[in-house]
C-alpha cells in the first residue's frame, strides 16, 4: 500500500517580509504626491520640473522590474532582494541631504532601482510555494498582497502630510532609512538561502513566455495605472495649489481613496472572476473623472470625498484582478519577469501620467489645468472600458 505524504501548507512566516518588499514602491509613490508642491517651493521650481521626481524613478522601476524579475526566476529571491533593499537605505539617506532638485532625481532613480526586487520576489515566492503544497493559490496570500499594498497606499498621504508638516519635505525621503532596515532583516531571516528547486537557465530578455492575453493585461494595466497615479498626483497638487489645502489636509482628504481601496479588495479577494472587476473598475475611472469638470477652487469638501471614494472603487478592483491575472496567465518558470513587466506597464501609465501633468499644469496645479488633464483622462478610461468589454481572453472569467 502506498502512502502519500501531503507538504505542509504555505510558510506564513515568509508573508511579512515580502510583503514588506512588495509596499516600498508604493509607500514612495503615495508619500511623495503630497510633498511635491512643498519641494517645488524650496527649491524655486515649478510644477512641470517636479513631474521629474516622479517620472525618474517610475523610467528606473520600468527597465529594472523586468530585469529583477528573470534574475529572481534564476537565482532566487534572496540574493537580489538584500541588496536591492540596501539600495533603498542609501537612497533614503541621499534624497534626505539632496541640496537641489537634480540631487534629488538622483536620489529618485536609485529608490525606483532598489524597490525593483520587492514585487517580483513576492510572486516568485509565492509560485514556489505553490509549487511546493500543490495549492494553486496558497491560502489566499494573492489577497494578502494586493490588501496590504493598499494599505500602504492609505497610509501614504497622511503619513507623508504629517512628516511634511512636522519635520519638512526632506522627511518623505528619510523615512526609506528604516523602512529598508525593517524589510532587510526580515529577508534576512526568513528568505530561502537556497532555490527549492532548479531552473533552467534562459536568456536575461526571454520573450518566449509571453502571450496574447498576457500582453493584453500589460496594456490594459498600463491605461489603469494612467488614470489612477494621475490622481494620486495630480489631484492631489490641486488640491494644494489650487484648492488651497496644507499638504496635511490633502493627504485626509485622500485618504478615503485608499481606503475604500481596501474594502472593495477585501470583499471581492476571494472572486476568481476578472472580466466584471474590471468593466465595473473601468466604469468606475469614467465617472471620477467626469466629476472634475464639476471642480474648482471653492469646491466644497463633500464633492471632493464624492470623487476619491469613488476613485477607490477601481484602486481596489484593478490591482487585485491585475495580479491574478498575471498569476495565471504567465509561464509559472518565468512568473517573476512577468509579474515585473506588469509593474513595468503599470509603471509606463505613471511616466505618461507624469508627461502630461507637466503639460496641462505648467507654472502652477491649478483648476483649468486641473480640467484639461480631465479631458485626457475620460479618454483613456473609456479606452480602458473597450479593451475590457472586447478582450476575449476574459471570456468565461466573470
């Protein structure tokens, strides 16, 4: 008689520390939207200079995920992981003392390098384990991630307009020092030091993993990722300049944003479906950004709330159906370049964000830029809106 041993069940203790990888990139991407108007008043710039901040280090995630990713699939998650995280410290340090603004992109580019393994080494680890317990998806972690990187997204505006108004702007770069230190130990300590398993070895930029719903997720990620970092930057400079707020204030009045992220990710992390998440996030995006136009400098503080808890119906939605999709649509050998290209893409819609924030706003965020960037905005999400009414590859997944 023969008797089957069943692996143990996912490794728990290896869900802080990729989370905790997984949220440096976004925890810089929300903490900044607030301190680029205090930065561009110390330094003397304008609002079309500042876009650089963020434009720098979205162009340096955008060509290194990919490249962490493969690396990953090849060496394990471990030996880029530590010293990606270090990076981040350094850069932490530099942005902290940057005396201008060029200083400072530097000090972007290198934070964009250094978050590049967080992600990838997320969904490496997790395919690993999958492998291992022979769990498709191991106990619901997918959710986990996508929640907790929410979660730092909630917390970035207010963390980021508290530390801007307690201790200045240069605080929003110092706080990476023990964000890296708290991420290092845990990888450190709890990351594999050996593969569970050997893979072949395939060419740094192997596109034979790729496919057509694969490459239709990347799109449709980079036109999500457009509209929403428009917001979490865009909006959040108007709110500033012209609106009028304390960077304090417009990080509370975001807040509900990010919240509402939550939620709807909590509630629908257990659906296996993509199709309706997405249309429904799409439809979402539309209607947030037609409520722009309705915006202007003595708007009252209800129709603010109105837009961002409306914007956080698709915060939640889209990450979350993005990842899956991902998850199941990629080479499970090459899972960790593929989940690096989406972060690419989605990192593409943030530097076209970023362009056209420069454009609309020039010298200053102020509503009839605020209108025009709207314009732009309607057009990508009822672009958004056909590729996932049309998409076939989705069919029979609502």
């Amino acid at each position: 008689m023969t008797t089957t041993v069943k692996s143990p069940g996912f490794d728990r203790r290896l869900i802080t520390p990729l989370v905790a990888g997984a949220v440096l990139n976004p925890i810089n991407t929300t903490i900044l939207s607030v301190a680029l108007v205090p930065i561009g008043a110390s330094f003397g710039e304008p609002p079309s200079a500042t876009a650089w901040l963020i434009t720098s280090l979205y162009v340096a995630t955008a060509i290194g995920q990919p490249v962490a990713g493969r690396l990953i699939d090849t060496y394990g998650p471990r030996r880029l992981f530590l010293p990606a995280t270090a990076l981040v410290g350094i850069a932490g340090v530099l942005g902290a003392l940057a005396p201008n603004l060029v200083v400072l992109v530097v000090a972007r580019v290198l934070l964009g390098l250094g978050t590049c393994a967080g992600y990838p080494a997320a969904m490496r680890l997790l395919r690993d384990e999958a492998d291992r317990t022979g769990e498709d998806s191991p106990g619901g972690i997918l959710t986990i991630l996508a929640i907790a990187t929410q979660t730092v997204s909630v917390i970035g505006p207010p963390l980021g307009g508290l530390l801007v108004d307690v201790g200045g702007w240069r605080t929003t770069l110092a706080i990476n020092v023990p964000l890296a230190l708290a991420a290092f130990a845990l990888g450190w300590r709890y990351f594999p030091r050996a593969r569970p398993e050997v893979r072949e070895r395939r060419p740094l930029f192997d596109l034979s993993g790729l496919n057509t719903p694969l490459m239709i997720t990347y799109g449709r990620a980079l036109l999500a990722y457009l509209v929403s970092y428009s917001f979490v930057y865009g909006f959040t400079q108007w709110l500033e300049a012209g609106r009028g707020l304390s960077a304090g204030q417009a990080g509370l009045v975001m807040l509900p944003m990010f919240g509402v992220g939550i939620v709807v990710s909590a509630i629908t992390g257990r659906s296996q479906a993509l199709r309706g998440k997405l249309i429904v996030a799409s439809i979402a995006q539309i209607a947030a950004c037609v409520l722009l136009f309705a915006l202007h400098p003595s708007s009252p503080l209800w129709i603010l709330v109105v837009v961002v808890v409306i914007t956080g119906v698709p915060q939640g939605l889209n990450s979350l159906a993005l990842q899956n999709a991902v998850y199941r649509q990629a080479d499970p050998a090459a899972v960790g370049a593929s989940a690096g290209l989406l972060r690419t893409f989605g990192y593409l819609g943030a530097i076209v964000s970023s362009t056209v924030q420069g454009l609309v706003f020039g010298d200053t965020a102020d509503t009839d830029g605020l209108h025009e960037l709207a314009v732009f905005l309607v057009v990508a999400g009822v672009v958004y809106l056909l590729v996932n009414v049309f998409d076939r590859s989705l069919k029979g997944t609502t």
